[in-house]
C-alpha cells in the first residue's frame, strides 16, 4: 500500500504489481546496523558507500534482507575496504545504476576499491565507468 495526497487529505492505493517506489537518501553503511537504516528502499538518491572491516557470522544475510529491495542508485555505488564482501549479489534486485558526475570521481557510477588485509592475496583496484 502507498499513501496519495498531503497530509490532512491522503489516501491508500494498492502498489502496482511491480511494487511500490520507495526513495531513499544514499549514505554510509559501516555496519549491519547502518544498513537497517535502508530497508525497504527501491530507489537510492546519492552516493551509496559501503566499508565493512568487520563481519559477523551473519554479514551476508542481514545486508541481503536490508539492501536486497535496491532496484537502482541515481548516484553511485562506491565499495571500498569490505573484506567480508566477495560479491555484490546481497543486491538482488539491482537493476541499473544511473552516474552522476562529482568532482571526486568524475562519471562513475561503480567505484571498487579494495585494498588486501595483511598476509591475503593482493586484489585489483576496479573502476567501471559509464
């Protein structure tokens, strides 16, 4: 259900089958707990950025079930230190990311950096451009 019309005079309309639209304002996601804060979102206004140093036994599913409505960023999506991720599929319904220009990264829209933990296997740094 999505509500239509203001404050004193709103409505409730079943959301299409595809589902209902709900726009959020991009931000930081250092923790579990940090991406609670984007459950249910459909649409990311913004830079998402997601560094998880850390992880617990549950990393994976909690960001799958918090991120995993995501259909797509106007903004970027910058991921950056995240030892515990190995893959970007906790965004299931992804569907495209839309590059806005900023002065720090200049027509990306994905940016990749990940830098090795000590005594790991060297990863390569990876930007895609659009």
């Amino acid at each position: 259900m999505r509500k239509e019309g203001d404050i004193h005079n709103s409505t409730c309309k079943l959301c299409p089958s595809w589902g209902c639209r709900r726009e959020c304002v991009g931000g930081k996601i250092d923790s579990v707990a940090t991406a609670e804060q984007f459950r249910g979102c459909t649409h990311i206004k913004g830079k998402l950025e997601i560094s998880l140093r850390t992880s617990g036994g549950n990393t994976l599913s909690v960001l799958e079930s918090a991120l995993g409505e995501i259909k797509e960023i106007e903004g970027s999506l910058q991921v950056t230190r995240s030892y515990p991720l190995v893959s970007l599929m906790f965004l299931k319904k992804l569907e495209k990311i839309i590059g806005v220009s900023t002065a720090e990264h200049k027509g990306t829209a994905l940016h990749h950096r990940h830098r090795h933990a000590p005594g790991a296997t060297p990863r390569r740094f990876c930007t895609v451009l659009i």
